[in-house]
C-alpha cells in the first residue's frame, strides 16, 4: 500500500532528482522512491551483522584458499 507524504526539499536537489528521474525515463515519486528504496536495502539487519561477527570471531573457521575447489564443495 502507497502511502502519501511531503517531505521539504532544496530546490536544487529538486531539479537534479528531476532531471535524473527524467534521463532514466521514471517519474520522480518512482525514482526517489528506487533511490530510498536502494539505501534501505543496503542496511544490514541484526541477522546479517551477527552472521558476520561470528564469522569474523569464530576460531572453527578455516579460510578459502581455493574457490573452485570451495564451490565444488557445495
């Protein structure tokens, strides 16, 4: 569900958002909306960032010297 908001915007960050929106041929609300969209994707959720301390942390662990033969392995 879509839900409408304001926000107040720099008249130039304005007319840069258009243009861009514009070269790749989206409306503003869609490519603001791709562009916030992106940022919050690229967050990392509690899951993510335990999963990447464990790895970092654990002593189990034994590092990839051979991808091919990783993959294979998989």
């Amino acid at each position: 569900m879509k839900v409408q908001t304001a926000f107040r915007l720099e008249k130039e960050l304005v007319d840069e958002l258009k243009q861009q929106a514009k070269n790749n041929k989206r409306s503003l609300n869609n490519y603001v909306e791709l562009i916030l969209s992106k940022v919050v994707e690229k967050q990392l959720n509690d899951e993510t960032i335990a999963a990447l301390e464990e790895a970092v942390n654990s002593k189990e662990l034994e590092p990839i010297t051979d991808i091919d033969k990783f993959l294979d392995s998989i």
